[in-house]
C-alpha cells in the first residue's frame, strides 16, 4: 500500500428476510464503511559524538565536529524514487557523508555516494559559504520485507560547527531531515547542538612598592 493514505472498505447488505423466500426487510439496502490509515515514511535524527572530549553532548564548541545519524523508515511496498534532504542551521556545515546502510529487504538500483547526480548540495546557507543543505537520492528504491513496521536505512554523516558571524553561546542549531517521493513528503526528523564557548577571566592584583 501507498504510504500516508486513507484506504475505505465499504460493505452493503443488500437483503434480509425472516425466511428464505420471504420479503426483503432492507429493500434500499444499509451500508457501513471502516477505513484504515498507513504508516507514513519518516525520518528519526540523532547526534552520536563528536570529537572534543571536554564538551557534553548536545553542547559544541566553535571549530568542533559533530556525528549525526538519520534513520530513514520505510514502510514496505514500492517507493520509486526518493530523496533524502538535510538541512542543516547557518553555523553547520557538511564535511563528510560517511556511511548508507539499508537493512535487509531494502534495495535500491543506484549507488547513492557513487554514481554522478545522485547526491549534491542545493544550498549555501552561510557568509562564507558554507555546505548547509545535502540531498541523497535512492532511485528504484523498495522494501521487500513481508511484515509489519519499518525497515531502515541509516545515513552517517559528519558536520562542523563554523566559525560564523551569527553564532552565539547558548544558540541552539538544528539539523533537519525528511524524504521526498512521487507520492509525498514524509514526516522530518530533527537533532540539535548548543554552543558553548569559554569565559574569560581577568584577575589582577596589587603590589605595595
């Protein structure tokens, strides 16, 4: 079945009687519907580490990396082609897709990292230029698995947190992902890191003399 949609069963009883040839006691019929809504795809987003020991997560310093994980749910059936797109706050910016893993009985015709014009950057979305939006795409793509619930595939990437002229400490910046599809928009996954950033102290003294 088609992801995010309404499917209505419609049953009419069309006669009753008291006996087998006796008249029909609902000549026009009674008719009831019951419906069922499908799962939609969607995307679950989470900071996993980063690479500077004396900050706690979610907390970042300028300059820090960071390592997200999405994990794309797909409900079972034939997708088509879809389209993974990460957007990220002005103060991230990509470095490195690091890995895509699809569980099994997903599948997909294209190598996303591989092949040429199936991954890119849309969007600038800082001063000094910096990757802020990706797009993946996964062409053909199905899940083949016969059971209820999601079957994944989990995208690793890398981001830095820049050195950007509206960074603040205490600012929050998020990074935001959902997929694009012929049948739709799936519901977006969000994580988020907050800036630290060290305090200065000047301490002096004075010396009789």
């Amino acid at each position: 079945a088609l992801a995010d949609i309404t499917i209505t069963n419609t049953g009419t009883l069309t006669g009753y009687s008291g006996t087998e040839t006796g008249p029909n006691h609902v000549p026009g019929g009674r008719t009831d519907n019951a419906t069922v809504d499908t799962m939609n795809h969607d995307v679950v987003k989470t900071v996993t580490g980063t690479n500077i020991a004396d900050t706690t997560d979610p907390n970042v310093a300028i300059g820090e990396y960071v390592t997200f994980e999405a994990v794309l749910n797909l409900t079972e059936g034939s997708l088509g082609d879809v389209t993974y797109t990460d957007t990220m706050d002005e103060g991230l910016a990509l470095v490195s897709v690091d890995s895509i893993t699809p569980a099994a009985g997903i599948s997909y015709t294209n190598d996303p990292l591989v092949d040429p014009g199936d991954w890119g950057i849309n969007d600038y979305n800082s001063p000094q230029g910096d990757a802020s939006e990706f797009w993946i795409r996964f062409e053909g793509l199905e899940n083949n698995n016969n059971e209820s619930g999601y079957e994944t595939i989990t995208i690793v990437y890398t981001a830095v947190v820049t050195n950007d002229p509206q960074s603040d400490r205490g600012d929050s910046l998020a990074n935001d992902g959902e997929l694009t599809w012929s049948g739709g928009t799936s519901d977006a996954g969000s994580a988020s890191v907050t800036i630290v950033e060290p305090r200065l102290r000047l301490t002096h003294s004075v010396s009789p003399g």
